[in-house]
DNA sequence: GTCTATAGCGGGATAGAC
DNA sequence: GTCTATCCCGCTATAGAC
C-alpha cells in the first residue's frame, strides 16, 4: 500500500473530478482512499487546500510536456500534430485531468481559477498560435483563418472528446471507457481533420500561398 | 414582476449553471429570484426536481431546432453548416445551456444522466452521423474520415467555445463575455475550418471522389 | 400563494487518546 | 501517524399561520 497522502490525493482526485467539489464530502474521500476521514486534516489544512493539492499534482508536469511539443520554429504541421499526440496521451494516462481542469473553467468564472490554471491555459494557448502565425507567415498553413480561432477549433476536438467522455462512449457503442486503440485513432483522426483544416487546399489559393510563391 | 414560478426557474438555471447542483443552495435561489425560499417547494417538490424542470424546460425547444437542420437528404455541407449556425445561435441566445449539459455530461457519467438529455444527445448525433455518411457517398465530403469521429470534431468545436467560455473569453482578451459578434465571427470560422477539413481537397483524391467518377 | 419557524440530518473540522 | 468521538454549523424540507 502506498502511502496514506497518495492514497487520499487519488482518491480525492477521482471523486472530485467524477462528481466536483461540493458534492464530495471528506469522508467519501476517506472511505474511497481505504483510509480514516480524520487522516486528511493531518495531511492537509482543509479541504479547498486538498483540492489545490489535488489540482497542481497534474498540472505541473502536464503542461510542460505538450509546450515541449511546440516549437515555433519547427514546421507548423509537424509541431501541431506532435501537440495533439502529446496533449492526447497526456489525457489518456491522466483519464481524471479533463474533467479536472473542465469544472475549473466551468465553476470559477476563470477570473477566481487557481492561477496557476490561468498561466498554463494563456501559455499554452498564446504558444499555439505563435505556432500558428509563424506557419501562416511560411506558406505552410492558410492565411485566411485566424490564429486564435484556429487554435480553438483544434484544442476543442481532443479537450470536448476528453471531457464529454462518458457520453462520446456510448454514443461510440462502448459501455465503459473509451478502448485505448479508438482514443488513438480519433487522435490520428483529429491530426488529419486538423490538417486538413489547417494547410492550403490547391483549389482555394490563400494569401499565405501568393507570398510563398514571391 | 413575472409569475413567482418563472422567476425560481431562471434563478435556479443561472445558479445551477455556474455552481453546480451541490454548491447551489435553495436559500441562494430564493434570494436571487428575489422570493422567500420556502416558496420553492409549493412549486417544486424538492431540489432535484427543480433541476430537472430547469433542464427540461431548456432542452425540449432546444434539440429540435437543431435537428430540423440537418436534412440528411439536403447537400452535406449546406447541412451542416446550417446546423452549426443554428447550434451556435441557440448557445449564444441561451447562455447557461452549455454549461447545464457539460455538467449534466461530467456530473452524472453519462448512465445515470437524464433520460432526456441521452436521447437527445443520441438522437442529433445519428443525425448528424447520417448527413455525414450520405454526404461521403454522393462524393460532397472526403470519404476517409470515419463519420463518428468527423461528427465529433465537429460538434466539438462550438460545444467547447461555449462550455470553456469565460476561459476562452479571457485568452481572446475580452474582460467578461465574447462579444456577440465575436461569437458570430467565430461560428463561420467554425464553418470555414470544418467545411476544409470534411470536403475533398483536390490534391488528395479520396475513394469517394473515385466513387463519384464511376 | 406566501411567509415564519423549526425539525432533523449530514457536512467540515477539532480534541485528544493511542 | 492514525483513530474515536464529537462539536457546530448550514442545509433541505416541513408544519402551520396568514
């Protein structure tokens, strides 16, 4: 057995990502974690603090692992499609982190989000459409979408698949959890929706494919 | 002043929207529908209920408007793209919607959701699903994209603008909600990016282009 | 239909034994 | 470090006056 304050931050993750933060009560927490309710005021203050505790476990390391894959200066495609695999495995190893990070969007008005939340989001995001931009500049993404939009529009496939998972199950045919091999091929579906989306079509000549051919 | 009823609904959709069920209070309702809050229970039997009256009274309207868009006999991408207008413009006019059926997705693992909401959420999915799967045969979308998951990405995007806004709000750099006509000039680049990546690129000929030389 | 008062329960948190 | 016992508060829900 591992240690009793890993035992609770699982627990307590599982239980606050499943059902949010007011309706998990501290002694659910202690009876999921195998051990007394009690225990948790010994490891932590209270239990917003546990809850924080709970939160910067994941995201520390989380978010250094997809801005890694974000190069400015690799090609775009390249880098986007690294992005969405790592953001994608990411959620997949961490099955609780969607619905974590969900409820902080949803609950907190943002402006009240833990700001640690609110650095890692504005970073990441502002580091994808740099990506973006400079992939424009280069010919090698289409100058007519915006970049911010655009990020949205790809963030949104892997983070709503995640977040509404339990749904997209059943509507998928699953009864449990997605299967490991169909969350990866929806991820390598999204590379190639997003690909599509995202580089210049021969039909449509773009602004970004004249200042190529200059 | 509308009838005592309206008034507990609209304050128990905000509240329920932003806080979650367990974080809202029937003191907290009562007070912001500006009523004494023992008077919830002359109209509703208990709290739960109330939620489901706040859910109901949302979605029945709601999915069908959607749903009337998508003709699966119609030309696909006229289809679709009506149908993510029309999704855009129900969110848009009914803000707390996407996050009640985020939370409704997240809260309840999607087994013990309302019956209402699976069928629905089932229901316009198919839907959409089959738009997609006649539109590949008459060669109008690119017919390497399994429906399901091109359904997905395309859903997703408007679902997780709306659910992430008040973080999505800040990252465009708005101080509190997306501006209405940002909101409309996201929804035709939602349009613009989904149409690219569902259409066949001519550069690239799918097996329904082929099909559709025989 | 609306309000006051309150019952009754379950929650978070603490004291203190071991 | 872990457990028992318990306090206190605030919540849902009801009884009953008006």
């Amino acid at each position: 057995m591992a240690d009793a304050q890993a035992q609770i931050l699982d627990a307590a993750e599982a239980l606050f990502a499943r059902q949010g933060f007011a309706a998990t009560t501290i002694k659910a927490i202690g009876h999921q974690a195998a051990v007394n309710p009690a225990l948790l005021y010994y490891y932590f203050p209270d239990k917003a603090q546990l809850y924080h505790a709970v939160l910067e476990r994941r995201l520390a390391t989380a978010a250094r692992e997809v801005a890694q894959k974000l190069r400015p200066d690799a090609p775009a495609p390249e880098a986007i499609a690294q992005a969405i695999r790592a953001y994608a495995t990411l959620m997949r190893q961490t099955p609780y982190l969607p619905r974590l990070i969900a409820r902080e969007l949803a609950d907190h008005e943002a402006a009240h989000a833990l700001p640690l939340i609110r650095e890692i989001a504005a970073g990441l995001f502002q580091r994808l459409c740099e990506v973006i931009r400079r992939g424009q500049d280069r010919g090698e993404l289409r100058a007519d979408l915006a970049p911010q939009f655009a990020a949205i529009s790809t963030i949104a496939q892997v983070a709503w698949f995640f977040v509404a998972q339990p749904a997209v199950s059943r509507l998928l045919g699953f009864d449990g959890a997605v299967p490991a091999d169909e969350i990866e091929r929806y991820t390598e579906h999204v590379i190639r929706y997003a690909m599509a989306a995202l580089t210049p079509d021969a039909r449509r000549p773009t602004r970004a494919r004249k200042r190529a051919r200059r």
